[in-house]
C-alpha cells in the first residue's frame, strides 16, 4: 500500500468512524422516543378500532385530571324543559335540574365506549326532537323507549359539527358536507353548495403534511403502509440497541466458556435486516420523521396559513370547494341565512343554500385548532369561541369586541399563535342572562359576574376515563411530558425530529461507504 493509498484509507476510516457517531449516539438518546412516536401513531390512525379501550384519568398526571369542568369536559348545556337541563361534551350527557343539585346519565343507546360518547353538539327541534352530533355520527333520541338511536347519513365521514333547524327541515354539518332531511322522515341528502369568490381551489400546507404523515392521503392502504412504517422504526431501533449491545453480550458469554456461534448468527441476522430494511425504505422514513417536525409548534407556525396545490390521484383531490373546511354552523332566523365557520373565516349564505356563499369583511379572531362556541349575542351579533378566545361579533355595525375584557382593538391575524391566554372549549348562558365560558386549562369561569359554576361532581369525574386514543395523542405530540418539563415540551419534537433525520441520513451513507471497498482493496491490496 502507498503512502498515498495509506492517507486515502485512513481518511476513509475516519470519515466512517464520524458517520457510526452520528448514526448511533442519537439513536441511543431519541430511542425511546422513536418508539413512542410509532406506537402511539398506529393507535391515532384507527381510532374507531381503539375506541373501546380507556385510560383512567387517575394515573396520569394531574393536568389531565377533571377540575372544574376542564378538558373539554362542557361543551354547553341545553335546556329540556323549564326544569331540566342536559349538559354535553366530552363527558357524554348529564341530566341535572336548574341548580345543577344532581347528574345522572342521558346517553343510553350509545355506544359504551368514552370516544364514542363524546357529543360535540346538542339540538332541540321545535317540536321537542333530540339530536346528537358525535365524533362518528348523528343520533335521534326516541323518547318512546329511552334510547339514542344513530340515523345513517350518505357520508364517508360522519363527524358531525353542528346542527341546525329550519321550519320543518333539519341541517347537519360535518367536515365536508352540509346535508339536509325533512325532521321527521330523516332521509339526509348533501346539499351542493357553490364554492365562494375568494375559492382558490388549493389546500392547506399543514393540512397537506397531516395526511401525508398519517397516510390518509391514499386512504386506509395509505394508513396502513404508514403502521408498516411505524413498525419499521421500531424494528430498526430495537435491532440497532441489540448489535451496539451485542459485543458486550459475547464478551460475558466468552469469559464463561460458552459457545458464541448462536450470538454471532444472531448478529449477523440483525445486522442484514437492519441495513436491509433501513437501506430499502430510507426515503419513506425521512419522509415521515419529515413531515411529522411541522404539525407542532413551533415548526408548525410558520406554515400554518401556507396554501399548496391539492395533489392529484389522491384523497385531497376533490371536486368538494368545501371538503375538509366546515367547522361550525348557525341559522339565523331573524336574517334568514346560515353562518358557516372554516378554519378559513366565516362566510353567510341564503337560507335555501341557492346562492354563492359569502365571506364576511370583518372576520372575529378564531383559532386553526377549531370553532367550540357559535351562538347568537344577547346584545347583538353573535359570540364566537376558540382556543384564541371569546369574541362579540356584531357584523351590522362592523364591530368586534373581546367579550371577557370589552376590547373593540381587536384584529384577526391568521398568523397568531394558534392558542391564547383564553383557551375557550366551550360556552353557556343561562336564562337569566349570566354567561360562563369553559377554559380548556380553567374550567368554568363566570363572564361579568361573579357566581361560580356548579362543581363537578365525583360521579362525573370517576365515570369519565380518557380514551385510549387522546391518551396516545398527548403521547405523540409530546403534551404527556409537560408535567416535566413545562413549555420546553413543545421543543421535543423539532429536537427529536432533527437527530431522527440525521440518525437516518448517516446510517444511509454509512452502509454505502462500508460495504463499497475502495479501489486499492479491490485490486487485493492488504
């Protein structure tokens, strides 16, 4: 070997000896995570599959402990007669009187699964009807026998927002489509609903990484390949923790005399796989450590008002202007239209949906993480809820006013931070006048008054476990640590995702430098 085929070599092993640095020294750290990310992901990919399986709130931590009708617990509360009150949200439905004295449970017929229980809506028809908006459908009460009955509906997802009367017709909104059936005979047709002026046909960038990461962009076989990638990462992170283990294993094994021949198989066996597999689907991976960096601040922030094209030959690709975009829904009898609430602004249309849809001028604050509260203001106009706050939205004299403080300087940013100081999950106002929003964090709290809400109580709090798939949402965006380590948890994702990626990218060049000898070696110079 010559001296300059001998710096060549050496530069060579150094070069590889940095690669193994990068490769393994991350995966020892971010391991762990790695498969928190992969379990938790196939759970959030089916979770009417999961839907049957709790977690119960006591052995978490205390931020995820009911408190004051926290969490999401209220969504609102509607009135079923002069002396009862029905009050829904991710605790199911409650039956209790005026002064909130007892609670007993309203929800028998549906499913006995928390998920499947949470109601995102409650509506009372003229006539004394009940309905029910769930994560996966809509429901009839029939007071004949006591139970909630699910009423099919032509949708391929049947999340239900809103819900809204018209004479004798009813309206029900899910993500994609408002559909409308006669009350009584509830046979649903989606309404063809025009696409607005400002409709630019594009999608946004978030939404886009979102079913990318899930692999929802090509339906079930999308999802599933992305559980085969999930289980891929899995595989390599525990492969790669057995081979950095495994000279250790046959150090101790030689010392006590024994035979290292099934060790050295099993090496081997690992080794192969490991490379194979990681080699073999490299780009699938980065794509989804990738993707999986931008759905959470901060990374997420400044892409979350960025539009793309809708790509083709996938599920994004629809005809629907209004597919993916629905939100919230009010008819407004006094005006004779209908508001409906995107992730966009809020737009109006007539009452028989005929015309174009239109885009208010002056649009309330509303947060990306969805609309929890639309009803229509004692005072005028309309109070609007989200995770950025609780607004009046007075659309005839052009106003908005934070409805907590009384602020009118208020602006809709599309690029503020998608949770503020008031964190709305929910509103009620009593017959009297008095109002009570319910904080996400907080619980309820009294608006321009002083009386305090109801307390929870402990029938509530034991009979409302969290469900699996929350339970592995909080997991997979990290949120379960913030007991720990506070605000600093939203940094465990961009950080994690980074070595995720170099980890990665090293492993890939590594296996090509190693295994491809340089010239000198394949001429049989030793």
């Amino acid at each position: 070997m010559t001296e300059a085929e001998k710096s060549k070599y050496y530069k060579r092993r150094r070069r590889i000896r940095k690669l193994i640095r990068y490769h393994r020294h991350p995966a020892l750290v971010f391991g762990i995570f790695v498969l928190l990310f992969a379990f938790s992901g196939i759970v959030l990919n089916h979770r009417l599959a999961f839907s049957g399986i709790s977690v119960s709130r006591s052995l978490l931590p205390a931020g995820y402990r009911y408190n004051n009708w926290n969490s999401g617990a209220v969504k609102s509360i509607l009135p079923l007669n002069d002396t009862t009150l029905l009050l829904y949200g991710n605790v199911g439905i409650w039956k209790t009187d005026t002064s909130f004295s007892s609670f007993s449970r309203f929800d028998n017929g549906f499913p006995a699964t928390t998920d499947e229980r949470k109601i995102s809506t409650l509506y009372k028809t003229l006539d004394g009807q009940l309905f029910a908006g769930t994560l996966f459908g809509l429901y009839r009460f029939d007071a004949a026998v006591g139970l909630w009955k699910q009423v099919p509906m032509p949708v391929i997802n049947p999340r239900v927002y809103s819900i809204a009367g018209r004479d004798s017709l009813l309206y029900v909104m899910t993500r994609n489509h408002v559909l409308v059936s006669d009350m009584n005979h509830l046979n649903f047709k989606v309404i063809n609903i025009s696409a607005s002026d400002d409709y630019h046909g594009r999608i946004g960038l978030f939404r886009t990484l979102w079913v990318i990461h899930s692999g929802e962009i090509f339906g079930m076989p999308g999802r599933l390949f992305v559980d085969l990638i999930a289980l891929i990462f899995t595989f390599l992170t525990i492969t790669g923790l057995l081979h950095w283990l495994a000279p250790q294993r046959m150090a101790w094994h030689r010392k006590k005399g024994h035979s290292l021949n099934k060790l050295k198989n099993s090496k081997r066996w690992i080794k192969k796989w490991h490379n194979k597999l990681g080699d073999g689907l490299i780009a699938f991976l980065i794509i989804s450590a990738l993707t999986g960096m931008f759905l959470r601040p901060p990374l997420l922030i400044p892409i979350a008002n960025m539009d793309v094209i809708r790509l083709p030959f996938t599920y994004l690709a629809n005809d629907n202007p209004w597919f993916d975009r629905f939100r919230a829904m009010i008819y407004d009898a006094e005006k004779g239209i209908f508001l409906l609430g995107t992730p966009d602004g809020f737009y109006w249309v007539d009452k028989d949906f005929k015309e174009k849809p239109q885009r208010f001028a002056l649009q309330p604050p509303i947060s990306v993480m969805g609309i929890n509260a639309l009803v229509k203001a004692k005072a005028g106009g309309y109070l609007v809820g989200s995770f950025s706050g609780l607004y009046r939205w007075d659309t005839e004299n052009n106003l908005v006013e934070d409805y907590i403080t009384g602020n009118r300087n208020v602006k809709f940013d599309p690029n503020a931070k998608p949770i503020g100081e008031v964190v709305v999950s929910g509103f009620w106002q009593d017959e009297k006048g008095r109002a009570w929003y319910f904080d996400f964090n907080k619980g309820a709290v009294p608006v321009k008054h002083q009386k305090a809400f109801a307390k929870m109580p402990e029938n509530i709090i034991s009979d409302s476990p969290m469900s699996l798939w929350n339970f592995m949402l909080e997991v997979h965006t990290m949120r379960i640590f913030q007991f720990l380590i506070g605000d600093f948890y939203v940094l465990i994702i961009p950080v994690a995702g980074i070595n995720i990626l170099i980890l990665l990218i090293a492993g890939y060049i590594l296996k090509q430098r190693l295994y491809r000898k340089p010239a000198f070696w394949r001429k049989g110079n030793k």
